[in-house]
C-alpha cells in the first residue's frame, strides 16, 4: 500500500496527458514508420469475422485501392493496428487496478443502448470516408501535414455541434 | 436540507466507499501478463514489442489523464470550457515538430520525393472528408466517446463501450463495402494535398506551429468567456 500512497492517486492534468500522448506517438513514427491509428483495427475485427464465416473479403473493392490490404504476413487479426488496440485496453486496464478502481458498469438503459449503437454506427461509416478517426485522420493527420487533418478537425466541430443538438433534445 | 443531514449522508457515503477491496493482485497478474507478451514479442518481432508497450502506455497515459479526444470537441460547446482541447493543441504542436524531424530525416533530401514515401497520415482531402468528419463528430458525442475513449471505457469496465464497439464495427465494415460508390462519387477525383510539397519544408512547419499556438491562444480566450465552471 506504500507503493499507492507515493503516486498521487488523483488524476493528472490533462495537458499532462496531451505531452505524453504527443511523444508516445512520436516514438512509435520513428520505432515502426507509421504514426497511431485505430479505426482500421475495428475494421480489420469486423471483417476477420466475415472472413472466418466464409465471405470473401478482400475481394472488396476497398481492400485493393489506397493501400488499404494488409502488409504482407499478417492477417486481420494479427497486425500493428489491432496489437497497438487491445494493449490500449490492457493499459486502462492496468491503470484502474492500480488504484483498485475497476468496477464493472452495466448499461443504464434503452436509451443509451439505442444512442450508444447508432453513435458507434455513424462514426465508423465515417472513418471509412476520412480515412480515420480522430487519431489517425486528426491526431497523426495534423502532424503529418496533410491537409486532411484540418479539414477533417474543422468538421468534427460541426459533427459535434449537431451532436450536442440532438444530446439536449433527446437523451439530457 | 440542514447541515447536520448533509454531513450524515456524507458519512453514510463514505462508508459505502471505504470497504473497498484491493485490486492489487489483479494489477500484478495483469502486468506480468503484458510484460510476458512484450517480453515473447521481443525475441519474436521487436517492432510488436515496442508497438505493445507503447499501447499499454498510452491506454495508461488517457486513463490516468481522464484523456478524451471526444469531450475536447464537446465541451467547448456543451460547457464552454477548453482545458481539454488546449491539451490536444499542446500534443499537436509537440507531435508536430517530432513528426517533421521524422519525414525531413526521410525525404529531406529527396528533391523529387513522391507522396508515398511520406511517413505519417497522408490521404485525400475533398468532400468525403468533410462528411466523414461531421458524421464522425455526431456520433462521438452522441455514443459519449470515440474511438481511443471507447478502448479506454472498455478497459475501465463500461458494458456500454462495448455496444459503442460493435457499432462502431458495424458502421465501419458497412462503409468499406460501400466505398466503392463513395469513391467514385468524390474520393477518386480528390487530391492528396502534403503541404510542404506546396510551399516548402520549412515554411509548413512554421505556418503549422502559428496556427496551433494561435488556436490555443483562441482557446484560452474563449475559455475565459464562455466557461460556465468559472464563476461558480
């Protein structure tokens, strides 16, 4: 318990977080040559699972454009993406049980079920559009002066507008 | 309500509170379990090695920040406070400048480089990116979080998340099926714009960093107004 009352139990700051996040993906261009994303690893979940049911995926037309295939040698549920995905869940993982803070948090209900499915639903047709969610298409996008990144933060404040529109209207 | 009842529900709550049990041995299981796989990765294929132990980094980082990419959009708007969007500038302008050193080391003296061999996120711009974007921005506020908040939750132990999860599958694969028709419709037609192919090297990285650091200024003056917290 020693260890616990040495680190401040509190949250740290959130520019805090914003520095360490800025260098970790620093690191990861210059260990592995690609910056952070992750939408593609829930792609890859999805249609692994197609895949494994008999449908044919890579015949699709997105998966031979825009060096959207794979690497060669990894599968859609062996890859950099899906790896760098499920340790992000280990780390918070890993964070809350320090703190002995994990609690298992069931769904309110059908409301925020429906809100919850359909909000996961437009943001990943989406990422497919922008190539990216706001990590990849934003967060790694800016930084790799590619102008897309700032049209797409640009229109994530409009999404998010008409977003807080529909949260006060239906679901607050 | 008087005093004297607030503090006996206070008390009252802190009793539900303090029985708490100690999930230290999970901790540690969990942890040498990870440090295992980076550990096996490692005489395997470094690369997922580093890649694992930078997930787990950052899965920490957002975690212990309570770190947000959705709430730095929502909450200028919903609360007006942008403590969480200046965090993400702040991370922008530092990614900015490491991610420049990076492609100048890859293409710096390269005189005719071409797009594809640019480190980073390069992609077409056009009218599909700012559809996605805005279809992106309304689903993240409305689902409560995005796609690295969405891990996080998951991680924490929101049965929610995970529904935000299978949405978010469900969205996405349907929109790689149908990414022929948006293809031709605008992507195909739309140009991949690297900035300092246009104006210079140096000339980007400078334009880039003002605009972050005015942002941020902007931020902090909004922040100022709006901030409903502020006078409380």
């Amino acid at each position: 318990m020693n260890l616990k009352s040495k680190i401040n139990n509190k949250p740290w700051p959130y520019w805090v977080g914003g520095i360490i996040l800025a260098i970790l993906n620093i690191i990861l261009l210059f260990t592995t040559g690609s910056a952070w994303r992750i939408s593609t690893s829930f792609l890859y979940a999805g249609v692994g699972i197609l895949h494994k049911l008999g449908i044919n995926v890579e015949d699709w037309y997105y998966f031979n454009v825009y060096n959207n295939g794979l690497d060669s040698g990894q599968t859609y549920f062996n890859n950099n993406i899906m790896l760098i995905s499920v340790a992000i869940i280990i780390g918070a993982l890993i964070s809350v049980l320090f703190f002995s803070e994990f609690k298992f948090k069931n769904i309110k209900n059908k409301k925020q079920l429906f809100f919850g499915l359909a909000g996961g639903i437009l943001m990943g047709y989406g990422t497919r559009l922008s190539f990216g969610c706001n990590i990849g298409a934003y967060f790694s996008a800016i930084p790799s002066f590619s102008l897309h990144g700032w049209v797409f933060g640009a229109f994530m404040f409009v999404g998010a507008w008409i977003g807080s529109k529909i949260l006060f209207k239906y679901i607050l | 309500m008087s005093s004297n009842k607030i503090e006996e529900l206070k008390k009252r709550r802190q009793k539900e509170i303090k029985p708490k049990k100690s999930q230290l041995p999970y901790f540690f299981f969990v942890g040498f379990i990870s440090f295992i796989i980076a550990y096996y990765f490692l005489n395997t294929n470094i690369r997922y090695s580093i890649i694992w132990t930078i997930g787990i980094m950052i899965g920490i980082t957002m975690q212990r920040s309570r770190f947000c990419f959705a709430a730095s959009f929502r909450d200028p708007i919903m609360v007006g406070t942008t403590s969480l969007f200046r965090a993400v500038i702040i991370g922008l302008i530092i990614s900015t400048i490491g991610f420049s050193i990076f492609q100048y080391i890859q293409i710096g003296n390269i005189a005719n480089y071409s797009l594809a061999d640019v480190p980073g996120q390069i992609h077409p711009v056009g009218f599909h990116t700012i559809l996605g974007a805005i279809l992106f921005g309304i689903g993240m506020v409305i689902a409560g979080g995005c796609a690295s908040g969405t891990l996080i939750r998951i991680g924490e132990g929101y049965a929610m998340q995970v529904v935000v999860l299978i949405g978010f599958i469900i969205g996405t694969v349907l929109s790689s099926n149908h990414f022929e028709f948006w293809d031709k419709l605008f992507i195909s037609s739309s140009k991949t714009i690297y900035i300092p192919k246009h104006i210079g090297f140096f000339p980007a990285l400078v334009i880039q960093l003002t605009a972050l650091s005015t942002l941020y200024l902007l931020a902090n003056w909004y922040d100022k107004q709006n901030n409903i917290m502020a006078d409380l």
